[in-house]
C-alpha cells in the first residue's frame, strides 16, 4: 500500500468515526463543531486526491460557511436535543437499502488512480480541453470551461438543487412576506374584537 492510499484510508476511518459521533450525540453545539470537523477532513481527503476544486469548496461551504450558519441557529434555540421518541424501523431500512444500493452503483467504477480508467485511457480528451477550452470557452481558467461549458448542464443541475433546498429552508422557517400597514388588520391578535351591544372600550 503507497502512502498516498494509506493516508486515504486514515481520512475515510475518521470521517466514519466522526459521522458516528454526529450522529450519537445529544450536544447540539458538539454535533456542530463535529460537522464542521467532518467537512474539513473531507477536505484534506480530496487534497490527496489531487481535487483541489473540490477541496477548496468544501472547506469554504462546508467547514466555513456551513458552520457558521448553524452556529448562528443555535443562538435561536437550546443545545440540548430533545429526546426522540420510539425509532422508525422502516426509515432505518429505507436508508440502509438506500446506501446499499449507491454502493452497488459504484463497483463497476474503476478503482482510484487505475491505469484502466477513462481519464487515462482517452489522453485527448483531457489534451482538448488544456488547448482548446480557451477559444472554444473563453475562460482562461480550463476548471471554469469544464464547469460553466462542457458540464454546463450537469452544473445547471446542481444549481436547481441548491435552489430547490433553500425554498425548503425557507418554507420549514415558515418566512412570510411584510404587509404594508394599511393591509394590517384592526385588531391585533389577542385583541377582543368589538361587539355590537358590548362596551368593550377601556376606561380612561
């Protein structure tokens, strides 16, 4: 085993053993900490796998961004989760069923760094985008090309997800829009609305 697929295989085990420890604590800020933790190490894992896109993505949204949001809800609440009621079974085999099957989904990949795969079986393709993508694309960046242009529709997907997760954020949060004062109704809530044949007005 080289040192690269050693250091690999440290990264994986404490991503696993922080992922568990997400998931067993009750300390909502600890879970905090420890997903940003989590973010962080996957980070360092795409590092030694030369993705250092991803990498930087990851710990700017992920560790960075990711964390301070949600360090920012727990000053809206306690830190202390509430205690769960009786476990779902069947979401535990909907999940397990799940991941098995994105599992199974990725045997016929070829393994990482293989000579067989198709990153270096078809040299053109990566030859085309370093000589091309600039007057083809424009960008001088090739990752931007590849991204914005040759996987545009494949980024285009990714986009309407991040959308689609904030307007449910958004609709879980319950956020409505402003009335302008003139639509505000007459009586506020908690109010004794006024009834004919009730003297409802407050003595002075």
């Amino acid at each position: 085993m080289s040192l690269e697929q050693f250091s690999i295989a440290v990264l994986l085990t404490f991503l696993a053993v922080a992922a568990i420890g997400i998931i067993v604590l009750r300390d909502l800020l600890a879970a905090v900490i420890l997903t940003g933790l989590y973010s962080l190490i996957a980070a360092g894992a795409f590092v030694v796998m030369d993705a250092m896109d991803v990498a930087f993505t990851e710990a700017a949204v992920g560790s960075g961004i990711s964390t301070i949001l949600f360090l920012g809800a727990l000053s809206f609440t306690k830190h202390d989760q509430k205690p769960r009621g009786n476990d779902s079974w069947l979401a535990l085999l909907f999940v397990v069923v799940t991941g098995g099957l994105l599992i199974y989904g990725t045997l016929d990949m070829p393994p990482y760094g293989s000579a067989t795969s198709p990153a270096q079986t078809h040299p053109q393709l990566a030859k085309r985008f370093i000589e091309q993508s600039g007057d083809e694309v424009g960008p001088p960046n090739i990752v931007t090309s590849v991204l914005a242009s040759y996987r545009g529709y494949d980024t285009l997907g990714e986009t309407v997800v991040v959308f689609t997760a904030g307007v449910a954020v958004m609709g879980l949060l319950g956020l409505k829009r402003r009335r302008p004062e003139e639509e505000l109704p007459e009586h506020a809530p908690g109010d004794t609305p006024h009834e004919p044949g009730h003297d409802n007005d407050r003595m002075t």
